[in-house]
C-alpha cells in the first residue's frame, strides 16, 4: 500500500510553506466552480503571493485564452498578468508554433484555442457550429463534404458545439497519417455546482474520435510534459520549489509527480477522498503517481492555517 | 499462428453451400453501403434464398426499424419480411422489454429506436435535436437543465444530431448507479462510398459517454449473445448450420464464432484482408475470435461460383 496524502495542520503548515517559492495552480475545481470562486481560494492565492511566492494559473480548460482568463481571475478576486496563464489553449498553439508547423489546424474547440492560433499566426477552421443543417442525414456529410488540402493537424478541446459533422470531418482528416492529432486535455468531466448533474470533459469527445479514427491523440495539457516544457520556457522556475495544487489526481497531481513538483490534493472538485483510498490499495504502478504529497478539503482552508 | 480464411473458390463452393440452411447477413458493408447495393449482392441472397435457405438480415445499425428495414430491402432488391429484420434497434426494444422494464429510456439515437420501443409500449425522451440553443455556454446546459425523475436507462445508438448538451444529459442521468447504460452496438464507423472520408459508427458515441461516466455499456447488438437470444425466441435455428457473413471482424465474425456459427468474411466493408494478417499473427486471444472460416472480396462473387 502506498502512502496517502498528508493532510496540512498545525503541527506541519511552517514546513509545508518553507518548502515551495511557486506556485502552479488548476483553477476548475480549485479556485472555482464554472463562475463562483470555490470558498475564500481567492484571498488564500492573494496571500500567498504577499508572502512572496509566484503563482501562474495551470489550466487544461481550452475554452478561453490567457487575455480572458486574467479578465476573469481579475472578476473573481484574483490577482493574475497575461505571462501568469497557462492553459492548454495557450500550449497548444506553442506546441505548434515550436515545431514550425505552417499548414491549418482543423479545431473541435472554443474560441480560446482560435485566439492563442491567432496569436501566433496558425491558421485554423471548424471552430463555431458546423454548417451542416442539423436534419440533415447522417451520411450526407460523409459523402458530400469536401476536405480542406491545407489541414495538417486536427486539435480537439472542450466544445458546447460537438457536433456528429464535426467528428466525421475529424475522423476523415485522421485517414491520412501526416495529420497530426493533438489533444488540449484528457479530462473526463468538468466540476459544476450541482450534484445531481455533470458536464463532460474535452477527455470524451476526444474519446469519441479516437474510437472512430483508430488513432491515439497526443495530449498537451496535464499530465504531459509539454506543458512543463511551455512553462519552462518561459519561467526559470526550480521543480523541487515548486508545488503543484490540483483536483485531479489523474492529471494535476499525476502531472505534478512526472515533472518532480511538489503536489497539492484539494477535495473540492473531481477527485474524492474514497478515491484516493482506493488508488492507494490499487495494484497499478501509474496510479502510485496519483497520491499527491499533501491533501486539504479545499485551498481555502491553508488561509486559516497559515493565520493559526 | 491462427488459421487465415479460406478463400470460397470453385473446389469447396459445393461444401461450403452445403453446410448450412439460414443466413444472418450483415447490412452495411456486405449488402450495400449508405443507398447503393454493392454488386450483385441482392441478387446473390434472392439465389439463396431460391435455394431453400433461410436468410435473416442482422444489423447493428439502429437508424432504421424493422419496418423501415423492409422498404429499404425491396428498394434496393432484397427480399424481405419484416420478421427477417433484426436491427439492434429491434433488439434493444426486446431486451427491456422481456426484463419487464417499466420507466423511461433516455435515447441517444434516431428515430428506428423511437419505433421499436413505441412498439413494446416503453416510452422514451431524447430522439431529435437537443433543444439547448447551439450559441448557449457550456455549463450552462449543465446547472439549469431538469432531469426527468422517470428515466431508469440511458441507450446510445447512431445519432446524426449527437451533441454536447445531450453528453450532458446521459452522463447526469448515469451518475445514479439504478439507471441501466446501453448501447445498440460498438462499430466505430460505418462504410461510405468515399475512399478520402469515413463516418463514426455508435461506438464512438459510446466511447465518448462511457470516458464521461466512467461507466461501461452493455452492447445489445453483435458481437452480443443478447441479440442472439432474441433471433432464438423467434425463430428455430441450428447454430451449427447456421452461416454468419459480416464486413467486420471484430462484431460481426466474432459475434458468429461466439454464438458457434459458420462464418464468411467479406472484404467490401470496413475489415481488410490486411488485418486479417495481423489478426492471425497476434498474440490476443480475442482476436483469434475475427477471423472467419471463410472469406471472398464481395458477397456476389459467391453467385459466379454457384454457377460455376
């Protein structure tokens, strides 16, 4: 059995915060809930940046670019510049530019991923509702359709607009295996504010095509190392001084294990605490890397330790 | 390494016909692929037919139903009784039906589900558009949408108007453990007349479902004994002289080699004789399980051999 997380308390808050100088921080989840911040996680991050500690916001959520995110940690009480973002919209679009990639992306995503290619010059389509009228039969479009020559590369996000014409344009670009197939992140579902409903993750369209196409996609977005070497790039950070704060052990604090940060497990958002009880009896090697080094019901909950 | 088909030619066509008295065809990919009859297949099964043998037409496509099925045959040549169909649409209505289930099926499908169920009077929500406004925020669906209390089972089929909102909804109905999770059958795509463009089968709307629930469905349809189970309460067939002929290997052949029927491969649909190949020289138990006793590139170069 594998050791669970340490909860933080009195008797080991000190050590804990004389451990870290960063911060990378989840925000779904974490710091909120859709658009309500998630108990006083707000005043906690504030604080820890008065203390002196850098804080970037490490999000897989791709449906906005960094401008919009600082517009909305500024809504929400927390303090956050453009070069502080990091989501997987924003890694995508580096991944690409890095790689001189000069085709267009054909996007199952929102208008984040849109802006961060805008930004660096890639061009792109699909993204909006697909223009098929939605009474139309279903292998019309796979049998009238024409495909874009230019498309090098299909990039699936989250997306309110997944469409059955979005996923055979998808599949049918993935017949040719020049066309890269990248993923912003692999989540399952996204935390909302109601128990008895759950919003999918970009993870299960993403699914959906791999199922259809026989392809396997390549993941940007936690756990990946790409978006460690994005942030590296641009952040002289030390890993062993930086702590990693997530909700999910599968892909915050897996993330967080890999690229030799220190972790952070809060329960406010998709992983419980049963879960982890379980990952700890499990047999699986990979899930070792789901117990993170210290767990607290939710971030909010350090302010009043470190006021203790 | 296992035994590859053995392709029907001029030196066991006699066997092969005399080996067995009924048909179970597959539709899409073996008899015709959206509207198109592929060669002479129609003309080949009517031969069959003319020879004493019973023919019944089983697809895991639940567009359609029975009836539906019936005017599709006689357009394109095939003849057929609606007690000949059995469509996963058909299969799924039987299934609740003969375990009693008495609440409402939330359907990810097209109107063939519709039907079959209204035939065994179990009543449905779902079929069409979702009525969530195309531009409408993600979350949004996700934290003022009403579940219907009634709902006892989520059943995902082919569905031309799959959406977000509607992964919304299934996924939500299948946080509560009671509610059943089918699904008409796996086939990650279905055949089209276009070698650059290619259609998701059901299974990729599966997969995605399955990814946000963290839930696994029961498949009614091939490679599923249930729907053998329902051909047997209809009609009296020997397994042994009993001849399966599907496009897919890994649903239709392995569906016959389940059930302990014959079995011919054809190549007109999504299986190829290239992964034939690499079925037999893998090391996956399962897949020994795909490959057919027999094989041909189209089912009407069986007609040339009988008239040989």
């Amino acid at each position: 059995m594998v050791r669970l997380p340490r909860r933080i308390d009195e008797t080991n808050v000190t050590e804990f915060l004389a451990s870290f100088d960063n911060v990378l921080s989840d925000c779904d989840g974490v710091l909120w809930k859709t658009g309500k911040v998630i108990g006083c996680a707000n005043d906690t991050i504030n604080r820890l940046q008065s203390m002196g500690k850098k804080v970037l916001y490490v999000t897989n959520n791709s449906t906005l670019s960094r401008e919009q995110y600082v517009d909305k940690c500024q809504k929400l009480g927390f303090q956050a510049k453009k070069e502080d973002i990091i989501c997987s919209s924003y890694v995508l679009a580096q991944y690409l530019y890095h790689q001189q990639f000069n085709k267009t992306v054909y996007v199952i995503g929102e208008d984040g991923i849109g802006a961060e290619l805008d930004h660096v010059g890639i061009k792109h389509t699909g993204i909006g509702a697909d223009p098929a009228p939605t009474n139309e039969k279903i292998l019309t479009v796979a049998e009238t359709r024409e495909l874009d020559a230019d498309v090098g590369a299909v990039a699936i996000g989250l997306d309110g607009q997944f469409s059955f014409p979005k996923m055979i344009m998808a599949t049918s670009y993935l017949l040719n295996s020049d066309i890269l197939f990248l993923a912003t992140n692999p989540d399952e579902m996204v935390p909302v504010n109601r128990e008895d409903m759950t919003c999918p993750g970009a993870g299960a369209l993403v699914s959906a095509v791999e199922t259809a196409s026989g392809r396997k996609a390549t993941v940007v977005g936690k756990p990946s190392e790409i978006l460690f070497s994005v942030i590296k790039r641009n952040h002289n950070l030390d890993p062993a001084r930086t702590l990693m704060i997530g909700d999910r052990c599968n892909t915050d604090i897996l993330f967080g294990k890999c690229c030799g940060l220190q972790t952070l497990q809060v329960l406010s958002g998709v992983t419980s605490y049963q879960n982890l009880q379980q990952y700890a009896l499990g047999e699986k090697i990979e899930e070792n890397n789901f117990l993170a080094d210290y767990y607290l019901p939710e971030l909010g909950g350090l302010l009043d330790l470190i006021d203790y």
